[in-house]
C-alpha cells in the first residue's frame, strides 16, 4: 500500500487527508482524522463509496466483471481447483502444496461430525421452520458445543475454530434439510470428498446405499467455489462487524447467515427460481418485463443486477455452463424453466432499459435451475450459498482479528430526530 495526501475544500475549509492506493482498484481517502479537523461526518447509507476496510483476500472490477481470489481469476480456479482448495487459498493467502492439500483435507474430514447432543437441538425447533432459521439457530449453538476454540486472541484456537466451521456447515446443512422432511439424520463418510459427502448426507437413506454421481459432485464443488467469497458484500460485513466487537467466531458466522438470507442478497437465488417458476412459459415474459420497468410495480427481475458488478457477473457465466452440464446430465436439457431463463436472458439483455442501466445476470439467475435439478428444494438454496460462503466469511474474520489496527467498527450517524425537549409526565401528555 502506497500513502499520499490530497487536499479538499469543504465550505470554506481546506482539509488535508492521506490518499491511499492498493494493489489494484480505486485508492481510498483515508477520513479517519475528518471529525477531529472539521467536526463533520461523511454520509453514505448503504457505503456505496465506502471501503470497509484493508483487505488482501477478494477483489472485483465491477466494471470489467472480474473477480479475483487472492489474485486468481475465479474462471481459472473454477476450472482447475476445487473447493477445498478454495478454502486453503482464502484462509492462507497461497494455494497449497500437494502435501499441504492431502493435510487440509485431512483436517477438514476430521471435523465435519458435529455434537451428537446437537441432534436433540434440532429436535426444539419446528419440524416446518425454514432451513435458514435452522441453520442460524445451529451455527449459533456451536459455540455452546465448541468452547475450546472461541477465544479469539489464540492463534490456534482461531484457526481450529475456523477448521470447525468449514467442516461442520455441510453436516449442519443437510440436517436442517433432513429434519424437514422427517428422515434420518446421515452421519458424515469421511472417503468421500467434501461436495460427494454433503450430497450424501442430503440425499441417502439408512436403508439403501446411495450412488455418488460425479458429474453432480463436481457441479456442486464448483458452485460452492464460486459462492466462496465476494469481498465486503453485506453478509461479510455482518461477520466483520460481529467480529469487530470480539464475539467469538460461531456467533460472528451466525450473523452473517442472518444476513445472507434476505432476498437483495443471498435469498436472491430462491426469489430468482420462484419467479421463473412464476413466469412459467416464454409467451409470459414480455408481461414480467414490463412490470419489472414500470417505476410504479415494486417488481424487479430476480437475479438480474448487482451493487458492484456493472458488466456481466463472471461467476453468471461459469454458472450457465454449470447449468447446462447438469440438466444434460440429468437429462432434463428439455427443462421449461431453462428456455424461459434462456429466453428472458436474451430479452433483457437486448432491452434499452437494462442496457442503460448496466442491468445482467448475476450468479443466482442460472443457480437455482441447478440446484432445483440436482433435487434441492428452493428453501435450500440460500443454505448451500452460506454452507461455500463460510470459508469467505472466516477468511475475512481472521484476516481482521489479526490486523494489529483493528477496532470495534463504530459508524455514526445524521440525526434527523427531535431536538433535546422535555419529559412530561404521563397525565400531561
Ligand atoms: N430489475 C429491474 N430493475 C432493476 C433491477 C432488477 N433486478 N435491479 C436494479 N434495477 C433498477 C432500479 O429500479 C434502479 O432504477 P432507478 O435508477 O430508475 O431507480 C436502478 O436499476 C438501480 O438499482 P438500485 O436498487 O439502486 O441498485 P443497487 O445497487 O442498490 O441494487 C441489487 C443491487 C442486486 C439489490 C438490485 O439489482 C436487485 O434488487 N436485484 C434483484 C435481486 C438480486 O438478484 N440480488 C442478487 C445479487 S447477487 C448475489 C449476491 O452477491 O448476494
């Protein structure tokens, strides 16, 4: 990081503030000292010109639809890696060694059985509640299970817990799916690889041997690579901000997977389905269109534009062959739903109002025909993006608790309230 000073005029005010310039990417003006000199705040709801923080882990050119993990591009990791692999890279800074992997993986197979008190857990909730609230409520409750690894000041209890988190998402995962339809808990196998297991214990009963199929494997395994990280998007910043306070790290994730279920973020994949299911057929889409311009219809194109990504989203693309892969494979090429995405592609993509406005798909537009395929209900959607956005979100803790800067993140606010008055009492008012 390089630091210089840029100098700015406010009313009548000049102020000197330091400029600072990453790797890549727009340089920040460093406010910190802003309030002190000029007794003012800066204000912008929804930080669309705020950087958080320093970060070393995720980057993306909006503009340019690129996306990076610690320098990779995700078409290259997504191509050539795999998941757990993903996490290494996130967690560490650098892809490992063949050594280093076979002990990651070893590490990560070793912790994915979670508490078997925590199956009574499941047993208080209701049998119809969402998945996501199983999953908050779950994740949550690790860190009454998991007292060994939550002081947070322990290099290796942070990385143990970190290990932990990874590891027992899949596990917790497919028991709020299981628990929902009534069946039997499945313990984790540990010879099967990470996404083969995880399908396992969504999809096998006690009673019958299940059947790895390696082309659903790896289509899983990529869409957990792509859902691994995405900078300081709203769920990160959650777990940055939970962290920021010293929660320990079960809770801090727990948060973050409150904040991923909201439709604006990751319940977008589950609106975006439950809308192609909606619209139904092709001779529909022009009807949905329409609405989704029309400034008084609240109704907006699900899986359709992003806060950063002003261009294609990259992971859309990888995502759409994902796809394709997985319906031929299923046999299911055929599929409705897929020619009335293809074909509501294509007219927005054409269509003056998402041109100017920079409007495309994003990731959640092609997943959910893929995962529906795959036999996951909608409800489960957003509960595998949290299961692959784990590793993002304890990559981006540990990298702020071990930022020797670090302080409870603080933001202040403009008061728009009633200036000081005084109480009456009750018979006065
Ligand atoms: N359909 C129709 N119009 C849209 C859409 C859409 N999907 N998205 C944005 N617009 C319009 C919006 O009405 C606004 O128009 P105007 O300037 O005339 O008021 C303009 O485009 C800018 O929209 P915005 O809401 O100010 O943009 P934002 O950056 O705050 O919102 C977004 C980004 C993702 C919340 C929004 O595009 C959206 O609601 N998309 C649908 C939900 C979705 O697919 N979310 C998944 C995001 S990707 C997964 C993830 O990373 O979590």
């Amino acid at each position: 990081m390089t630091a210089t000073t840029g100098t700015f005029s406010l009313g009548d005010k000049s102020v000197e503030m330091p400029v600072k310039t990453g790797t890549i990417g727009p340089s920040v003006v460093d406010i910190g000292k802003l309030y002190g000199q000029t007794g003012m705040f800066t204000y912008d709801p929804g930080f669309t010109s705020t950087a958080s923080c320093e970060s070393q882990i995720t980057y993306i050119d909006g503009d340019e639809g690129i996306l990076l993990y610690r320098g990779y591009p995700i078409e290259q990791i997504a191509e050539k890696g795999d998941f757990l692999e993903t996490c290494y890279l996130l967690l560490y800074g650098e892809l490992p060694t063949r050594v280093q992997k076979s002990d990651f993986d070893y590490r990560i197979t070793r912790h994915t059985m979670v508490h078997e008190q925590m199956a009574r857990f499941f047993g208080g909730l209701r049998r119809d509640s969402h998945p996501m609230a199983v999953l908050c409520a779950s994740v949550g409750a690790l860190s009454a299970f998991y007292h060994d690894s939550t002081d947070i000041t322990d290099p290796s209890q942070r990385m143990v817990a970190s290990l932990r988190l990874i590891a027992k998402m899949p596990t917790l995962a497919a028991m709020a799916y299981k628990y929902s339809i009534g069946q039997p808990f499945m313990y984790p196998k540990n010879d099967l690889d990470y996404c083969s297991n995880f399908l396992r214990m969504c999809f096998a009963v006690p009673c019958e041997d299940y059947k790895i199929n390696p082309i659903l494997t790896r289509a899983l395994d990529r869409i957990f690579i792509l859902h691994a990280d995405h900078e300081q998007n709203a769920s990160t910043s959650t777990v940055r901000l939970a962290g920021s306070s010293g929660a320990n790290p079960f809770a801090c994730i727990a948060a973050g997977v409150a904040c991923l279920w909201g439709p604006a973020h990751g319940g977008a994949n589950e609106a975006a389905l439950k809308m192609l299911l909606d619209i139904g057929t092709v001779e529909n889409i022009p009807k949905y269109i329409a609405r989704a311009k029309d400034k008084n219809d609240p109704f907006r194109l699900m899986g359709f534009g992003h806060r950063v990504y002003k261009n294609y989203d990259p992971r859309a693309k990888i995502m759409q062959r994902t796809c394709h892969e997985v319906l031929n494979e299923l046999g299911l090429k055929d599929d409705p739903l897929l020619s009335v995405a293809i074909e509501l592609e294509r007219i927005a993509l054409s269509d003056e109002y998402f041109i100017e406005k920079k409007l495309y798909p994003n990731i959640d537009f092609y997943s959910g025909i893929t995962l529906k395929a795959m036999g996951f209900p909608l409800s489960m959607f957003t509960v595998l993006f949290a299961v692959a956005r784990t590793s993002g979100w304890i990559a981006q803790w540990k990298e702020m608790i071990e930022d020797p800067g670090q302080k409870i993140g603080r933001p202040r606010q403009l008061y728009t309230g009633a200036a000081r008055r005084d109480y009456r009492a009750i018979a006065e008012r």
